[in-house]
C-alpha cells in the first residue's frame, strides 16, 4: 500500500526516500535493458522512470503495440518487468504529451491530420508557433482516452500492491509550457467558448457587463475581442485569462485521472510536473507553479513534481532551489511532500557543442539541498540516453526519426547513449549511495527552520500570457517581474541564507497568516497587490507579526486600480519613483539603526513622505526617504522600496529586529557557505553544509549560540558537501557528532566518508570497538571517541567495526 501524509511517502507503513533515474527503454536496443539497469543500481537509485511515448507505440491509428511485436525495445511490460527483477521501482510517464525532444512533443503525427481543429489559435488569430493541442478540445480528449485504455491495463497489471513494481503515474507533462514560452495562450473557438461560460458563472451579469464592453455570447464579436483586446479592458483579460487557464488544466488533469482509473489504475499517487526553470536561473519556474497548482490540489491523491534545470549550483544559483523548493511547499496541501520529476544531471553538453559544461559538484548540491528541505522523490534526468529510430512510416521532415535531437539522444547524461560513463557519474553515485545510507532517517525528517518564511504570492507570476499590443498588460507585468525576480531573489532571499537563515515558505494570497505560526515574513512586493492580500498583511501585523518588504510599496490592485490599504497602514504616502539614468547617480544613504553605512549606488527608489516612520535609507541629494520602520498595531514592518545591495548585516539586523534570529551559525568570514539542518521528531539530526567556492574554509559551527562537535574546528572542502549526524543511533550505537558523514550501515559496521585530515566520530554505545590500524579509540566518560589515521584527500573511507 502506498500512502501520502505527513509530507511523506510511505510504502508498507515505512517511509521511503525514492531516487530515480529516467531511462528511456524505446531509445535502446532491448539487450541493453540489463546493462543500464546495472548501472542505475551501482549509482545507488532504487527506482526507475520513463516516459511512455503515444508516437512509438501508435504510429499508426488503430495500430498500438506495447508488446514489442514491430520492435523489441517497444515491450513495455517486458521493461517494467524487468525492473522489478532487479529489485526496483518503476514511474509510468504516458503523456499523453511527453516532450522528451520527440516530434510533436509525443503525440502521433496523425492527431493533427485527423483533427485539425484541435490546433489552437492565439493573439490576433494567429496560428499558435508551437506542437500545442486544445487540451479539453473533445476530439483530442476522446484519442486520449482511447490511449489511456490502451496503456492503462499494461500499468494496472504491475501496480505495487498487486505483485508490481509501479508506485506512480504521471499525468501528461509540463502542461501549458508550451503556451507560456511562446506568449501564445490557446484561443480555439472551443475555448473562448469555455472561457465565456468560465466568466459567466464567476461574475454577476452587472459586473461582466463593466469589465467586458461586448457581447460574450456572440461567436465573432468574442473571438475578436479576447484575441485582440482594447485597452479598456487588457487589465482584467490578464487576469481573468491567468485564472481560467489555471481551471482549464485542473480540469484537463481531473479528466486524465479519470481515464486511468477507469482503466484500473489506482491506490498509487497522480504526479503533475511543473516547468519554469529557464537561461540558467529559476527566476521564471514560480510562474509553472502559479499555473498547475489548482491541478495538484484538487483532491487527494496528487503529487507535484519539479523540473529543475539550471547547472551549477554555486553563488549566483543557490538561492534558486531553496526558494523553488519552498514556493512548492507553500501551495501544497498538509500531506503532499517535495519531489521533483525532472532532476537535471549529466554535464549539460546538451548541444554537443561543448558550450556548457557543469561541475561535478552540480547534482551532488541539488540533491543534498533537495533532501535537506524534504524532497522524498528524485527523478534524475537523463539518467542514460540513447538512440532516435527512424520510423516506418516516412515523414518527409529530413530524418524520419522519432525526435528531433538527431540518431543520438541523451549525450549530456551521466551513461551516454553508448552507455559510457561521462565524468559527472561518480560524485552523482557518491551521494545516492550516502542518501541510500541513511534514507530510513532522512524519510522521516524534516527541516528546521527559524522564525521566518519567504512570502509567496502566485498571482505575482501569473504573467505568462500578454497581448503583445498592450502597454496595460507590459506595464502591469513588467512591475511584477522586476519586483519578484532581481533584488527578491539576488538580494533579499541570497542574504537571508548567507546569514544563517533556515526558512519556508508562506502562500500569503491563498492561506492564513497567523503570527503564532509565522512570527515574520520577508515578502517580496510590485507596485501591484491584491486588495485583499493587502488587508490579511495588515491584519497580520495588527496582530503581532513581523513583515519585511522588499520592493516597492503597493499602490494598485492587480488590475491597475488605486489601492493603499497597506501604505496607509504603515502612515506614509508614496511620492515618486527615483531612477539611475544619464548622468544622474541615483545614491542612498543609510540612517537611524541602519547607519552607519557607506552610501551605496542604485537604480530606483520609491520615496515616501514618511510620516511618523523612523527613516533608514534616503536619496542623497534630495533626502526624500525610501526605507523605513513602521509601527503597524502590535506588529512592525520594515520596508525597504530601493534597489538596495546584498547587505547580510543590514538583513540580519532587520530580521532580528522583526524578532526572527537565525539559530544555525558559523564563524568563518568568507560566504559561500550554505547550511541547513533536518531532525527526527526524536531529536536525531543532520547538519547540511554546503562550500559553494573553489576553496577550503575552516569554521567552528554554532547552535542557538551553543558551539557544535564540542567546538572543533572543521574544514568545509572546496565545492563539496557534507552531512554530518547529531545524536543519530544505529544498532545500539548513537553517534552523538562526527566530522565524517555515514556512507553505509550495517549491524555490525559503520563505514564514514572521511572529510578532514583527522575526523573525529563520537560514540555512546555499550558494544565493543574492534581494535582497528586505520583509527585510535578513547574513552570519555560516556563517550568513546574514534579519531581517525587517515587524511581523507588520501584515503576517505572508515569502517568501525563492532565485536558481536
């Protein structure tokens, strides 16, 4: 039985990390199966993925093989067969779209032959520029599920729970990427038809009569006014086309669960990925989550799943994936946990052109920093690639070939697709297997955090669609991605983890805000806010919260009309916008508690007549102010409405002030330091720290200003990652801190991956320690402490080994 709570996935009653690596069997000769596999199994994943493309099994309508019977390597079946042999998990990914480089982004050339209409329209009536359908399009709908009823049964045959390896299906994939990246919503005569019932049913008809100045029951007169708006109405078409498209995919989600249960499929979870990540950041990826997350919490039974694409994790990117992470917890119900579906590894040479070319420290940071904030299921893609065969049925499109990508694919992947290891292998199976170690512990903790959250509200990215002629819609959308993306992201959220800060997220728009629960939020803020999330802030305040404010101080609600109810809160009136260009030097200098400060450059500031605020930042030569703290009921804010640098003194202070203090400390005075901790609900703790720099640091750790492992220095190797445990136990042994991580278990043995030229392990146990030439042992009062022989640049493996 597979279960979804407490954020967990529990299999049998037991809590379980799943790590998963994509393996396309439709890509490789079928005698290829088992050396893959054997591969897989040697990097420590316990699971497999792959995607189960409609355009191989059904070339041809009516024509479906999932057997093999036109070519080996198409027995699915056989494939998930074949894994449960091997002692493995299996994750079904039948679309109906895959992407995956495949032509039509999976679906069968002759969908588009037989139903043309299903081909969506966009801005102004134009053909859409992308292999996008109609998705709730009847006669798309109706080939799905006759899809879903063909490979359905294979799947509801090897449920886990039936005598099967599969714990999970994923229903289509990356549903409204295509639209969003090419700024082309789907405008079909079948879905204006749907939106103007949509819109019916939610406004009263006095209010759509205002907000829409023509007829939405007239087929022409409403197929020109949504797919070329006029200006009069361009602001609530933005936001009422954002949050029909979000019910549209629920429904389109809801209906594809439908079939599959239908066809047998149930008692395992439905996964929905989400896109987003793009050019190398995450900046974008909230806007995936702002679209589908009304599709993954409609009911029980769903998972969310990420796509995480950008390389290196280092000091430009770290932040992305803890805010990604957290952004997806916020929206989730209370039992849904982190996973991610797509969890880019490999070297990123995705062009061969040898353009990009990722660390080995790229995977092995993502994934610690995955588990640590609770991700209970990696998907790593692409595991392995593999081959593009041509099709039997000529296309005429220059290669006949099932993908686009040429006769090879996947040559970025940790196994190519000749099944060579590329160099990204080995430290991608060093930390699976050190996951794998500890996963019984890792499954069930969760991570500790400070008395802060990131403010998170998906309206914000809810920005994918704008009509290319509307300087509305620009100016509206372009407030909010410079408010949420560059000083939100680089600024704000970099300092808050550079100074210690372990934190969640909070959905402010769509849950409560209780201080009690959430004592302060740091909260990113456009120009645009909605009326009521700008009352619930105010309420939160009064009430004893602390806000910090990033940004600018809304002045309008999301559609453009007047709206100050949190700048009246705080007593002040916004001014003007103050901005760096020509020869004019926009500079800021710091006062009250904030000073002293050198003054700084900045590109703009929202200046206030601060009223009884006490000022911190002011324009320098007019000395309008444009940071302030403010007195709100039996709450404070402290707002900062400038392009201010990565100050992490000035965010520390501010935070403390606002009565969050970050517990986690190290003292080491060069940054790059990232660190987080998880605990068990018995108090058995990891320590995750990650040296995001090309160079060793030596630092002493700190909790709740207390020193950690007795106060012994500890060197943090260039770009690598540790978990340390704290009061861990194992088989009667509790390790109580060690400066090497657990990389196996045993009853007895205890193998450590060693970390520093002397690591020092820390025991309370009753057992006998094997004498041993590779450590020394010395007992202190209930202590027993290992010190190490071995340099770990020599040799990093220990192995304490207990006497039965």
């Amino acid at each position: 039985m597979i279960e979804i709570k407490n954020k967990r996935i529990v299999i049998d009653g037991k809590p379980q990390l799943i790590m998963c690596g994509e393996i396309h069997y439709y890509r490789l000769a079928r005698k290829d199966w088992q050396d893959r596999i054997d591969k897989l199994k040697a990097a420590g994943f316990n699971a497999v993925a792959s995607y189960i493309p409609w355009l191989c099994h059904e070339p041809v309508e009516g024509a479906i093989d999932l057997e093999g019977r036109t070519r080996p390597e198409l027995d699915l079946g056989g494939f998930i067969d074949l894994c449960r042999e091997n002692g493995l998990y299996f994750i079904a990914r039948p679309g109906p779209f895959i992407m995956a480089e495949m032509k039509n982004e999976g679906l069968p050339h002759w969908i588009y032959t037989k139903h043309p209409r299903i081909v969506p329209v966009t801005w102004d009536g134009r053909a859409v520029p992308t292999k996008t359908v109609d998705y709730l399009a009847p006669e798309f709908l109706q080939e799905a599920e006759k899809w879903y009823a063909a490979v359905m049964p294979v799947l509801a045959a090897r449920l886990y729970g039936k005598g099967g390896n599969v714990i999970g299906v994923q229903l289509d994939n990356e549903i409204g990427m295509l639209s969003w990246v090419s700024n082309s919503p789907d405008l079909t005569e079948h879905v204006l038809e749907d939106f103007a019932g949509w819109l019916q049913r939610k406004y009263d008809a006095g209010t759509l009569g205002r907000r829409y100045p023509f007829k939405l029951d007239r087929k022409e007169e409403r197929e020109q006014a949504v797919r070329s708006p006029r200006e009069e109405y361009a602001a609530a078409l933005l936001h009422d086309l954002g949050y029909y498209m979000r019910h549209r995919f629920a429904k389109y989600v809801a209906e594809l669960r439908k079939y599959a249960e239908q066809s047998g499929v149930t008692g395992i979870p439905f996964l929905v990925n989400i896109h987003g990540t793009g050019n190398g950041r995450g900046k974008t990826y909230p806007i995936g989550i702002s679209q589908l997350y009304e599709s993954y919490t409609q009911a029980p039974g769903y998972l969310s799943g990420s796509d995480i694409y950008f390389g290196d994790l280092n000091m430009n990117t770290f932040q992305d994936l803890y805010l990604i992470n957290g952004f997806m917890d916020a929206v989730h119900l209370p039992d849904q946990p982190l996973t991610s579906l797509e969890f880019n590894c490999g070297d990123g040479n995705f062009g061969e052109t040898y353009g990009s070319r990722y660390d080995p420290s790229a995977v092995d940071f993502k994934t610690r920093m995955c588990i640590a904030q609770g991700n209970r299921l990696l998907n790593f893609y692409l595991f392995s690639g593999g081959y593009n065969y041509r099709m039997d049925q000529k296309l005429g499109d220059g290669n006949d070939r099932i993908a686009f990508t040429g006769e090879r694919h996947g040559f970025a992947a940790p196994v190519g697709p000749d099944g060579d290891l590329n160099y990204t292998y080995p430290r991608m199976a060093r930390v699976n297997k050190t996951v794998m170690a500890v996963a019984d512990k890792l499954a069930v903790m969760d991570e500790e955090r400070d008395a802060v959250a990131y403010g998170f509200i998906p309206d914000y990215y809810m920005t994918e669609y704008k009509y290319p002629h509307s300087t509305v819609m620009k100016d509206i959308v372009t407030n909010l991605e410079a408010n949420r993306n560059a000083g939100a992201w680089d600024i704000m959220a970099r300092a808050m983890l550079l100074a210690g800060y372990r934190f969640g997220s909070v959905d402010v728009q769509n849950k409560p805000i209780d201080p009690q629960q959430t004592p302060v939020i740091a909260l990113p803020s456009a120009r645009y806010m909605h009326a009521h999330i700008q009352r619930k802030l105010v309420a939160y305040l009064e009430a004893g919260g602390g806000l910090l404010l990033y940004g600018e101080v809304p002045l309008y609600d999301m559609e453009g009309a007047p709206c100050t109810i949190l700048a009246d809160a705080f007593g002040v009136k916004p001014t003007r916008t103050v901005r760096d260009g020509g020869h004019y030097y926009l500079s800021l200098c710091a006062e009250g508690w904030a000073a002293p400060r050198p003054e700084i450059r900045a590109y703009y500031a929202q200046t206030f007549d601060h009223g009884k605020t006490q000022p911190l930042l002011r324009v320098y030569d007019t000395r309008e102010v444009c940071a302030f703290e403010a007195a709100v009921g039996d709450g404070k804010a402290i707002v900062i409405a400038s392009a201010y640098r990565c100050d992490i003194p000035l965010f520390r202070t501010a935070l403390e002030r606002l009565g969050a203090k970050a517990e986690l400390q190290h003292d080491c005075r060069d940054h790059g330091i990232f660190m987080t901790s998880t605990a068990t609900e018995d108090g058995e703790r990891f320590l995750h720290l990650l040296n995001l720099d090309g160079f060793d640091k030596e630092i002493r750790l700190y909790d709740r200003g207390a020193p950690l492992l007795e106060g012994r220095p500890f060197v943090l190797s260039s770009k690598d990652g540790v978990m340390l445990p704290l009061d861990i136990t194992y088989h009667g042994v509790k390790i109580v801190y060690s400066t090497a991580e657990i990389a196996q278990v045993s009853e007895d043995e205890l193998a450590f991956r060693l970390t520093q030229a002397e690591d020092v392990i820390a025991l309370e146990t009753d057992r006998r320690i094997a004498a041993s030439d590779a450590y020394s042992v010395r007992q202190e009062g209930n202590t027993v402490y290992i010190i190490s022989k071995k340099h770990a640049k020599v040799d990093d493996r220990l192995v304490i080994r207990f006497a039965s």
